[in-house]
C-alpha cells in the first residue's frame, strides 16, 4: 500500500516537471495532498502565490472558489482542480442574482464579499476579504453601510470590531457553525488552562470563549510562536498535520470531531494524477466576470501590500 502511495507521488512529480506545472494547496488538504503541493497555505496567501507563478500550470488543491481565484489574479495561466465537485457550501449560499437584487435596492451600499463566495459574485462587489484581513478590508471602506456576503459569523466577528453597520447575509461554513458552545465550554473543563485558538467561521458563543481568533495560518503562526505545549483547535481537521508537522512535542486537540470539511477532504492523491496526466478539469471563466472579479481581489490585495 505504502509502496503504492509512494509510486504514485512519484509519478506525480514527474507529471508535474513534464507539465511544467506548480501544486498549490490549502491548508484543510489531506496529509498525502499536503506533502507533495509546493506551497501550502490559507486563502490569503494562495491568493498572493497565484499572482506570482512562474509555471505554466496551477493545479489547485482546494475548493472551487479558490482555483477561481488562482484564474482570476493568473488569467494567462491554466488553473485545474483534481476534482470539479469540490465546493465549499458557503460560497454557494450567495448567488449573482440574490446580490444584484440587493445591491440594486441601496444606492450607497458598498459590498464586501469573503473570498469564499463565486467568481460571479466577486464580480458585483467592491472588495473581497479573507479570514486575515477581514477588518483591514471593512475599515478601508469610505462608506457607513456595508453588506458582507456570504458567512454571518465571520460579518459578526468583524461587526464587532468596527463602527460601521454591517448588514449581514445568512451564509455560514457547515463545518464551523456545528460547533456548538457546549462543546468549548467541555473541552475547556476537560483540558484545562489550554489555550482555544479557533477560526472566525464560528459562531459567536463559540469565538467568545477562545482566546486566540484567526486565520488558518494566523493560528499556524500563533502555535510556532507560543511557548505553551497544548492547543485547542477549533478549525478543520486537516491544519493538525501541519501543526505536528512543525511543531515536534506540542500536542494538539480538536475542538470538535466534526471539524471535518467534506468537500477539502474529496482530493485524493490519484485525482491530482489523473488531472496532470489529462489536463482537464480546467477552470474557465468569462472574460467579463474575470474582470470585475479581479477588481474586486485587487482592492483587497492593494490595501494589504500598504
Ligand atoms: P482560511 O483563509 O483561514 O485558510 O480559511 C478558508 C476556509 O475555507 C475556512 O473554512
Ligand atoms: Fe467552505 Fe467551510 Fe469547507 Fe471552508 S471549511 S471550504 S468555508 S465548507
């Protein structure tokens, strides 16, 4: 089986030469999928690395909107993704139509979308944000009224932290939302005096009782530079192997065992073969979303480069 595994990453490596290709990956990926992607990491950062390929090829690890993005800032490159049915259920929760009948109701409404919602949607909003600069992103806006699609517990979380009015759209990560009070306020009895670092996708009375919240690699980073031995993760899953990984004698709990994204979780190793072997699975958009999609993730990348 292990030999398998190890003949199979091999081929892919090949492949990737041959192809002239670069496996991009985000951080929820299966531990097979992380170990052979050459650069790992959140959506902020897959964002910034897709700008700046020099491959003719991204093969994206990760979920639909997320190669969309790779197209969108790397537009002359071919983006594929090992599994086209790779999703995330939050984004779908806003559509193109739903946000132009709202936008259309305001005339001084500026929209912030997460990065987890469509190329389209993207298309008709003023600036995108990811878990990382969310805040950033909404105090950069000249206007008091802002509707952030698609996730209300990340528009919460960023409510609270500005004085502009957030009106908030009824998206949310099924993964994060599960998550209940119940189970952080047992996790803390269980382990105590562990710091609770969790990811904004949560709700409300779950990010009240964590001490750190953040981004996928925010929390990555928060581990590396902590001297405490223990952490409770309230994220997805597949960041604990990059954790181990990095951090040989800290220990890691998850905060809850549903803590599992099944749509992260569809690329397996063959599927990454297969698609370099090929060449399908292409993301293509219209020119027209692309540009007004770029503009979009352009804002957001602009303001953080100052
Ligand atoms: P990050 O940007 O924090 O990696 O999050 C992406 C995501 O899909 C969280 O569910
Ligand atoms: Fe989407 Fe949630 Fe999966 Fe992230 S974890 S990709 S937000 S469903």
């Amino acid at each position: 089986m292990n030999n398998n595994i190890e003949e199979l990453k091999s081929k892919i490596m090949e492949l990737k030469k041959e192809r002239n290709a670069i496996i991009l990956a985000h951080n929820y990926q299966n531990k097979e999928i992380q170990e052979i992607a050459d650069y790992l990491g959140d959506s902020l950062e897959l964002s910034k690395k897709a700008c700046d390929v020099k491959e003719e090829v991204i093969v994206f690890c990760g979920v639909h909107f997320m190669a969309e993005s790779a197209k969108i800032l790397s537009k002359d490159k071919k983006v594929l993704i090992p599994v086209m049915d790779a999703t995330c259920p939050m984004a779908d929760m806003v559509t193109y139509e739903e946000l132009k009948e709202e936008k259309e109701k305001y005339a001084d409404l500026k929209i912030v979308c997460y990065v987890n919602s469509s190329a389209k949607v993207k298309s008709i909003s003023d600036i995108s944000c990811t878990s990382s600069n969310a805040i950033d992103v909404v105090n950069s806006i000249d206007s008091k009224n802002i509707l952030f699609v698609p996730d209300c517990n990340l528009g919460s979380y960023v409510k609270e932290k500005t004085n502009k009015n957030i009106i908030l759209w009824e998206g949310f990560c099924p993964t994060h939302h599960r998550v209940c009070e119940d189970s952080i306020i047992r996790m803390k009895e269980k382990h105590k005096n562990i710091k609770i670092l969790t990811h904004p996708e949560c709700k409300k009375e779950v990010l009240k009782h964590s001490d750190f919240i953040g981004s996928t690699s925010a929390i990555i980073n928060y581990v590396k530079n902590s001297e405490d031995k223990e952490f409770i993760i309230g994220t997805e899953e597949g960041i604990i192997h990059k954790l181990e990984k990095e951090n040989q004698g800290k220990k890691f709990y998850l905060l809850d065992d549903n803590l599992v994204c099944k749509n992260m979780k569809k690329t397996k190793l063959i599927d990454v073969y297969n698609v370099l072997l090929n060449m399908d699975n292409e993301i293509i958009l219209d020119d027209e979303v692309v540009s007004g999609a770029k503009s979009s993730l352009d804002a957001m990348l602009n303001l953080n480069k100052n």
